[in-house]
C-alpha cells in the first residue's frame, strides 16, 4: 500500500510530529510511505526521518518564497472552522493547495492528523483512497463548533482513530459518527538507544512543553517540600515555552536554585531520561502521555498525575508508576517520597515499566494499523463495487530492511557517550563507504583566532546488512594534552579531503553525573580533565574540553537577604592555605579588586561571604559585571577564575539561574544615584563560557 499522512507542519517540534514520524518509519518497512506537510517554515525537521519515507511540503513559508504573499493568503479558510486552534494559520491560498493534493494524490490510503486536517480528508480526498482520521487532542478539548462540523462531513471517513481507549468512548458518546468505526490506538515509541536507566541517580526527570497545562507549578512545589528531607536529590524539567520565566522565579521564591533545573529543550531526550531515577507527569490534561511512555521505555518509574485521559491507560499503579491527585502539589511529593525513599522499589518499578511499554513499539502498533486499514479496504469492498483494493505488499517491501542507512554523509547523525569524565566514543551510519574512506576528526573552534591542528581519530568501519557503513572512534583521555581548554567540532573527512561537520545524534553523559563527584572529592595532583559533547543550535556536534593544572570548581552558591555565599573546591595540584582570598574584580576599563578571606574546609574546599556591600559602596556605572577568582596563599598573588563547568550538560548558565540580593550601600557614591525605594541588585551569575560573576545594578 502507499499511505499518506497529511500534517500541520512537520519541520517543527511537537508530539504529534515525533509519534507520526514513528509510526511512518515502521509501516515504510512493509509499505510505500509518505509525509505531506501542509506548512513548510525551515529548511529542515527537527526530528531526524528516515530516507526511505518520502517528505514534502504543500505551502512554502520560508523567508523569500513566492508562497509568502500568494493571492488568497489574507483570505479567511472556507473549510477550517473558526474556533480550530489553527485557524489562523489557513487561507483561501491554503485551501486550494490542500484540496488540488487531496484530489490527486495517488495514495491508497490518506491518515489526517488534526481536526482542521481530517475535514479537509473527509471531504476532498479522492475516492479510489481511503480516508483515516486520527485525533491527536482529547476529544472534549475540541471547541464544539469544530465538533459539530466533524459530525457533518466525518462520514465521509472510511475509519477514525484516537490515541486511548477512553476518548474512543468520548467520542461516540459526544460526536456519534453513524457507521464509522473510531478506534483506539495509542501513540508509538520506539525502544531507546541508549541502555536504561539504572536508578543510582538522584535525579527526578520531566520534559514536555512549558505550558500551564502540564502544571510544572506543581512539580516544582512537591519538590519543594521534599528538599530538606532529600538534599541529595535534584529536579530537572525539559522543554521550552513561555512559563519557564514564571516556573524560575517560582524556584527561586522556595530556595530551589540549583537544585530545581530548567534545562530548555533538548533532542532527542531519551539520553536525558536516563540519567534520572524517577520521571514525574503532573498535567492537568494528557491525550495520551507520550513523556510517560518515553521514560518507561527508558526504565524509570513514573509518578503521574491521574488526569483524563492518557495516564490511567498507560500505567499499571503500583506495579509501574504512581497514579495520585490532580492539582494537588502534596499527592505529588507524597508519590515522590514513596520512590524517593525506597531505593529497591525504584529499581522494581523500573524494570516493570521496561517491560510493560514494549507494547508501545513502532512495530506493534504499526500492526495494529495495518489490521485498521484492511478492514476499511474490506468494508469498502463490501459497499462499493467500483472500489479497487491496494495490495498490500509490493516486491520491494517484501525484500526491504527493517533500517535504511542515510543517503550521505552530511545526512547522518553522530551518538556520543561519555565513559567518564575524559573518554568518549563515537557512533555514526553513513552510506556505503566504498572508495570515501570517511574516518572521523576533531576540528578547533578557537575563540582568539589561533587555531590548533586537527585531530584524526582512529576510525573502524563495519559494512551493515543494510547496505550502510557503522562508523566507531574513541576519544582516550591522552588525547586531552593536544586538545587543550576549548571547543571543536566533530566533523567527518574522506580520503577526498571533503570535510562535513556532524549533526547532533544521543548524547549519553549519565556517567559525567559520577565523574564530576570523582573530580571534586580526588585528593591527587593530577590536572582536571573534562570532555562534554553538546550540540549546537544548528544540530551539529561540538566537544567542549577542559585541561588544567588547577582549577576552582563552584558547588553551591546560596543567596539571602543578607548576601550571597559561594562554596567551591579547588582541584588539581595546588591547595589551599590559611589565609586564603576570595577576589572579586571588576570587568572593563576601570578595574579594582576587593578581597575577603575564605573558610578552608575539608578535601581543598572553601567557603567565602562575596563582598556585596563593598563593591555596591565602590560602583562606577549603573551596571558592573565582577568576576570570581580564588587566591589559595596569602603569601602568592596567584589567582584562579571560580567556574562551573563539570556537569553533564553544557548549559549552566540557562539551568542555573540565582537570585540577586538587594543591597542599600554604605557609602554615598560620587559616581552612582542609588534610589532609595529601589535598592542596588547583586546577582551572580555563570557566563557562557563556565566562569562565576556577579553584576550590580542600580535600578
């Protein structure tokens, strides 16, 4: 059969994409499939496609198209209603192309994807094709005009699907479709790359997009009254959206800097699940919970909000995860302090939410649709004799694989996972090699313009059954003494001297988690070395580096009313001494330096009060930046920049974020109105690059 799946705009990022990307990647093994976005706003997807399904796109809105200002493009749509969440998005222009695509598509099988979609199939696609309509949304979320008009022309549907059993039932009850069968399928998962979850980490884990329908609200405030039970413990949240600004300063007002991370989106996630021990859900609404299924496939327990309607159907309470309250931020923490406290129960429900979300695999839910299909092709038989069924196979499906390789290079994604804190291997399926002899090498990125040489890794190529290629290097910790401090960029070089820098594939840094432990409490002389891969904005695969002989490592930074307290380690060969400094300097033309003495503790560790009021009393603008630096002796004028750069992930900046201080100087300065009813604000901060600073300002 060739199917169709007709989407919004399949180059952006969003639950419906990833799971009807899965699903198209297991029928294409079988099936002649492909993907036809009705919008088209980059230049790529976001989320990587396999070559064997066909991508394209009905309306082009990239910057200096034809299709930007088309006659009929500030017309209203004729066919999407106006309450359709996107009825903004469609025109008369839109219409014309969808329906000129509908009439001619040469598919046996067209599969909508969202209301506005599905009226479109209904009602202009060819006859010779089935029509499927599959509902992404929880069905009474649907505004009733949209359902209304679904009642209209959804008879028209050889088959309608939903992603639970639950919004089945809600939907015959509430838009009956007479003689159309609405079906419940649930979304697909394919099974991670990365190895499960392991449940040492004390890291609890969620992701999803920064609306005030997932209620991190609550998550954040549930953690909150765990903190001082579980000091050890941290929250990581992923996703972008316009709540994170609200959702921070809610972690800054309960003391949860530092230990409640908002760590913005990041593709693809199941690296990230891995890392923790527990997953939290606390939604007031789920269609279905793809996130829930996405840290069962990783091995992690689940506490879950029990909202209408996708949770109850994809956990078994008690034996996979945690069913509790909705809107109640206290049934969460009592969830998560049953698994929290309970190292074996964690480790048990893990296993079973392994096991129990393999029925969530591509495959099987493909079949499953397969089964849909046939007996829509069967029904339709029944009813009209003019109808031709598809075959079901073609010779090329039958001889296909369950995986195809990229068709270049450049096409091909690179995973990483980091063995510790300065080994890393890399993993990457690229075409037939034949005469490219592709091997890997490290290019230098260089902030100052003096680049180094590049570094070839030793590269092995295995031929797949695929016809594909598996590329393997490793990077040893020896090779750090030529890479230095600094960022390089993982790219690919044929025997050609053609050089591709790499896309972003996992990136699996779960043991960096223990390696930064290792780091900061080694006693030895040995320099500190780091490697950490990350991606760029663009997707392409960089590696930050770090070697040096010494090195002050930040491990708290806790901020009251009364100032701000830094504790770090001071690594590598030198130590500490009695009568060590803190320095704080000034940034720009007019430097100056302030020092307070630090608090040796234990295994070369400090503490040190930052010096606020001073440099409030001594300000020159509105505004000052002034860099942290450790000076170990007293008797040395040696000076060491405070950092925060081991960990796991490369933006510290974005997930740590700390209050400021409101400080009311002692001093009148000559330079500087300090408003009284508006104190000076200090505020530490790390920069991009890992280094600790604070900036004063005079608001």
């Amino acid at each position: 059969m060739k199917i169709s799946f007709l989407i919004n705009n399949i180059y952006g990022i969003g639950g419906t994409n990833r799971t009807v990307i899965n699903l198209a990647e297991a029928l294409a093994v079988r099936h002649e499939v492909e993907i036809v976005s009705v919008f088209r706003r980059a230049t790529a997807t976001k989320f990587e496609i396999s070559p064997r399904i066909a991508v394209r796109a009905l309306v082009d809105l990239r910057s200096g198209s034809a299709d930007v200002k088309a006659a009929g493009g500030d017309e209203p749509s004729a066919v999407v209603p106006r309450q359709e969440e996107f009825y903004a998005q469609y025109s008369k222009f839109t219409d014309a192309r969808i329906i000129q695509e509908l009439s001619r598509t040469t598919a046996d099988v067209v599969v909508g994807t969202r209301p506005s979609l599905n009226l479109f199939v209904a009602q202009y696609t060819r006859d010779s094709a089935l029509r499927i309509a599959q509902e992404h949304m929880t069905h009474l979320a649907i505004p009733p005009a949209v359902r209304a008009e679904m009642a209209r022309v959804y008879p028209r549907l050889d088959a309608v699907t939903t992603v639970t059993e639950a919004d089945a039932r809600s939907f015959l009850e509430n838009t009956p479709v007479p003689g159309i069968p609405v079906t419940g399928i649930p979304n697909s998962v394919p099974r991670p790359v990365v190895e499960p979850a392991d449940g040492s980490h004390k890291v609890i884990v969620s992701a999803g997009r920064m609306h005030h329908v997932k209620r991190y609200d609550l998550l954040i405030r549930a953690f909150g009254m765990l903190a001082d039970e579980f000091p050890d413990w941290q929250l990581r949240i992923y996703g972008d959206g316009g709540e994170a600004a609200k959702l921070r300063a809610l972690a800054t007002e309960l003391g949860l800097a530092g230990r409640a991370l908002l760590m913005g989106g990041f593709s693809p996630i199941e690296s990230e699940w891995a890392k923790g021990s527990i997953a939290a859900v606390t939604s007031s609404a789920e269609s279905f919970g793809m996130t829930l299924v996405e840290a069962m496939r990783c091995g992690l327990p689940v506490v879950s909000t029990d909202c209408p309607v996708g949770p109850r159907e994809i956990l078994r309470h008690g034996e996979d995860g945690l069913l509790v309250r909705t809107e109640d931020a206290e049934a969460v923490a009592q969830g998560l302090r049953l698994l929290m406290a309970d190292d074996r129960l964690r480790r048990d429900m893990g296993l079973a939410a392994l096991r129990n979300s393999a029925r969530y695999d591509p495959e099987a839910v493909a079949a499953r649709y397969v089964e849909l299909f046939e007996d829509a092709i069967r029904r339709r038989s029944a009813s009209d004799r003019g109808y031709r069924p598809p075959a079901t196979t073609t010779a090329a499906a039958v001889a296909a694989q369950p995986t195809v390789p990229p068709v270049s290079i450049a096409a091909a994604t690179v995973d990483v996972a980091a063995d510790d804190a300065c080994w890393l291997r890399f993993s990457a399926i690229g075409p037939l090699d034949g005469k490219h002899r592709w091997q890997f090498v490290l290019k230098h990125s260089p902030s100052d313009g003096n680049r180094l040489p590049d570094m070839p890794l030793r590269t092995t190529r295995k031929p797949l059954g695929n016809g594909g290629t598996r590329y393997t290097a490793a990077l040893t910790p020896s090779a750090l003494e030529d890479l230095g401090d600094g960022r390089w960029r993982v790219t690919m070089t044929s025997a050609k001297s053609v050089n591709v820098h790499m896309k972003a594939g996992i990136r699996d840094t779960r043991k960096l988690i223990g390696a930064r432990a290792a780091v900061l409490a080694a006693a030895g002389p040995a320099p500190v070395g780091w490697n950490l891969p990350y991606a760029q904005p663009n997707g392409k695969l960089m590696l930050r580096t770090v070697l040096r002989q010494d090195h002050v490592e930040s491990t708290a930074v806790d901020v009251d009313e009364h100032g701000i307290t830094l504790t770090g380690v001071l690594c590598g060969a030198s130590r500490i001494e009695p009568g060590a400094l803190l320095v704080v300097s000034r940034r720009g033309p007019y430097p100056a330096n302030f020092t307070v003495p630090v608090q040796v503790l234990a295994d070369n560790a400090f503490r040190a009060e930052v010096p606020v009021r001073k440099v409030v009393d001594h300000r020159l603008d509105r505004w000052e930046d002034w860099d942290w630096w450790l000076q170990p002796s007293p008797d040395n004028w040696r000076k060491i920049r405070v950092c925060h750069l081991l960990e796991d992930f490369p933006d510290v900046k974005g997930a740590f974020v700390y209050p400021g201080v409101r400080v009311v100087g002692d001093e009148t300065s000559d330079f500087v109105c300090v408003h009284p009813a508006k104190p000076v604000q200090v505020r530490p901060y790390c920069s991009a690059s890992g280094a600790m600073a604070m900036n004063v300002v005079d608001r």
